[in-house]
C-alpha cells in the first residue's frame, strides 16, 4: 500500500493528513495536528521556526507509530512569509510574520521605483502592505538583506529543514510580487531595479518536483525515509487544485484568509484588474485570478477575546438570532492584528456599544456582502456570467455563511471538500508516484 503524507500548515493551525489509494480513491486519515500563531517581542511579529520545526517532526513520527510510513512528504503554508539565511546556512532572525507592521508606509516609497501600476502589469498580484516585495524592502532598508545569503519562502524553508535542500517552488514564490506573471520565472529587471541580489532566488520548480530524501537527522528523529517533494506549496494553489468548477465557476477557499476568485488560464493583467486589486497567483496548471479578503480571522479572534467561552457553532447561532445586517470592510487596516477585535469591529461600525451577537452578526453579513462584490468583479472584468460558487476548506462547514453568500451572491453555491488543501497536496503527490 502507497501512502502520501500531506503536512498542511494555515496560520492559526497546522494537520498532518496521511493519504492511501483505494480503488483509485484517495482516502485520508488526520495523525497529528498541533496549533500554530504569530509570537511578539516588542512590536515585532514572528513565526516560531523552531517549534513549527518540531511540530512537523512530531507529526511525521506519527505515521511510523502506527505502521503507515509514507513513501512522499509535502508542506503547504500560507503565501508571502520567508526566512532569510546566510553564506553559513544560519538563520537571520526573526522570521517576521505578515501582520508585522514594520510595512506602513512601504508601498509608498516603492512607488516612487516603479509605479504600482507598472508593478501589476509585471506581476499581476493584489496590491496589499505584507507582500513579500514590501517585507524584504524592510530588511533591505536594515541591512539585513545585505547579509543574506539565501531566501527561502515558508514551505520551501520548512522542506530545507527536512532534507537539508534548498530549492524553490513556483505557487508560492508567485505571491511575492516579484515574478513575471507571464514566464512564472523570478522578474531580474525588477529585482536589480529594488536593489535586491538575484542570487538569493533559487531556480523555480513546478509542484510535484522532488526537494530530497529526509536528511540523516530526520531519519533518526522519525525512524524512517521518506522523500520531500513539493506540492503547490502554496495552501490555496492546493485547495484549488481540487475545486470541480462548473462552467464559468467561481471558489472561495475559506479558511483564515478567504481567497475568492476563478481559475484562468492566462493571467489577467489589465487596467480594470489592477483597479480591482485582483491577484494573478500560480496554480496547478492554472493560474488563480483572486481577491484576499479577511475571512476566519475574524471569528478567531472574537472567541479568542471571549477566552473561548463559546464554541464556533454557539458564536454562529448568536449572529443567526440577530437582526443587525450593518456591514464593514474585513480589509480594513484596524482588523489586522487588533488587541481586541470586537472592540475594533465597533469602531469600523462607528456603534462602541453594539451587543455581541449584532457584532458577530456584522461579520457574516459582510463577508458575504464581500464575496458578492468580487463576483461582480469578476463577471464585469473578464465579461462573463459566474454560473456557481465552490466553497472549500474549513469555513465551508459554517452553514449559514454559505447561506449568505447564496443570498448576496443570488448564485448557487456547493461547499467542500473541508480538507481541500491536504487533499490538493496529496493529489500532486500521487501523481508524481
């Protein structure tokens, strides 16, 4: 029996999901999970390399602990984030997390080397403050991209530490605003123009290239081989990988972020688009013409605020018992990383005493209402009717969110696979077996 092992890892959260094929069906069992989040020190925001390190090892000596040793490794992890290494290989910490703030301003100064809209028609990708071209402005502005050596984007470090390889992935290099969208290769005028060393951009592989075998360490530490390949690293590259789309379909990966766009096969590089701010991201075979757009943040940092007191499904009921239908921008900069996220939707709202359930309540009616305006988005820049809507991943299972979308979008929505990222991963791993 083959097995694949998908190591899907989200802001908030992270899943060891190990696949076998059965009757040319992948079947799926979850071994390990473990909780992952954005540390502090000062005003700097930071991913724990170490303990994510730790998490994914403790996750894979799972699969050997209960005799189901997987023959292919793959990562999936949020876009944009990276760790910067030196000539010794040694890491230029911290790892900064995209809701760092050290980016205010960044764009700005940005433009004034190329114009944001010369910066679309290069790269296609939806202009927002924690790209990666803003983050490594920052680090070029400190010095400490002078003492890099080697960059490697999140999934790309985390295979590194597995096998001791270094090499790049084409999903989620091309969130980084610094690809031509059109050859999917690293743009070298831009990177010169912004001052940024060629050399630290390793050559792009497609997803189901082979990173190594675990390294002698890893292979103590598990008790087994195993071969890293990578998937589309990027999570929704995954996810979407696995959307069914019917006719002009849309998706809407749902989960921390929810990324709501179309498959394409070209990417959409006009004016309108740019407008839009609509991102051109690398798919699996496809190109991912979407919008970000603030999704579960939201809700998790509302139970965080409560100390969990109520469950997901508790929160939901509230907003369904509420008859307030007022809406706010998810993207708005307060709702970043607040302190209090409940007291950051009052002030979007303009309403300091609004009740908790009519808070809740603003949420879901302004996501859908979100969703609703990139639909029409989309038909009017690519001039074609939206026929339906996909709703994957863990948001997919809020019941009446779909309904709302449903209801804004007056398109007819189907929801799932809830696990659809390990499932894309795991789909480009047995291909490549």
């Amino acid at each position: 029996m083959a097995y694949c092992l998908a190591i899907d890892i989200g802001a908030s959260s992270g899943r060891h999901i190990l696949g076998e094929l059965v009757n040319g069906e992948i079947k799926t069992t979850e071994v390990y999970r473990f909780e992952n989040g954005f540390l502090s020190e000062g005003d700097t925001f930071y991913w724990d390399i170490e303990a994510l390190t730790e998490s994914i090892i403790a996750g894979i000596r799972e699969c050997g602990k209960i005799g189901k040793i997987p023959q292919t490794v793959a990562i999936d992890t949020w876009g944009v984030d990276y760790v910067l290494l030196d000539e010794n290989k040694n890491e230029l910490l911290p790892a900064v997390a995209y809701r760092d703030g050290r980016t205010a301003g960044i764009p700005e100064r940005v433009d004034k080397i190329i114009s944001r809209e010369d910066l679309y028609a290069r790269t296609g990708i939806q202009r927002q403050n924690y790209n990666t071209i803003y983050q490594l402005y920052c680090d070029k502005q400190s010095g400490k991209l002078d003492r890099a050596a080697h960059l490697l984007l999140m999934p790309e470090y985390l295979s590194y530490r597995l096998t001791g390889v270094m090499k790049s992935e084409y999903t989620i290099a091309s969130t980084t605003s610094l690809l031509d969208a059109k050859t999917k290769t690293w743009d070298q005028d831009l990177l010169k123009l912004l001052g940024f060393k060629p050399e630290i951009f390793k050559e792009l592989l497609i997803p189901g290239s082979t990173v190594g075998h675990f390294s002698p360490e890893i292979r103590e530490a598990v008790g087994f081989d195993a071969t890293v390949v990578f998937a589309p690293s990027h999570d929704t590259a995954s996810a979407i990988a696995v959307c069914d789309l019917p006719g002009h379909g849309m998706f809407i990966s749902s989960g921390t972020w929810s990324l709501v766009g179309a498959k394409n096969a070209y990417p959409v590089l006009t004016e309108a688009a740019q407008k839009a701010n609509f991102s051109n991201e690398g798919g699996y075979q496809t190109y991912q013409f979407l919008k970000d757009i603030m999704g579960m943040w939201l809700f998790q940092n509302i139970r965080k605020n409560l100390d969990k007191k109520y469950t997901y499904d508790e929160m939901m009921q509230m907003a369904m018992d509420s008859h307030f239908t007022q809406t706010f921008n998810p993207n708005d900069p307060r709702l970043v990383a607040p302190e209090n996220m409940i007291e950051a939707i009052r002030d979007c709202l303009g309403a300091p005493e609004l009740p908790l359930g009519d808070v809740i309540s603003s949420v879901y009616h302004s996501l859908a209402a979100s969703y609703a305006r990139v639909v029409e988005e989309i038909e009017t820049i690519t001039n074609e009717a939206v026929d339906a809507i996909q709703i994957v991943g863990g948001g997919s299972k809020d019941r009446y969110l779909n309904e709302l979308t449903a209801t804004y979008t007056k398109k007819q929505v189907q929801t799932g696979p809830v696990e659809a990222t390990a499932m894309g991963n795991l789909k480009t791993q047995f291909e490549a077996l």
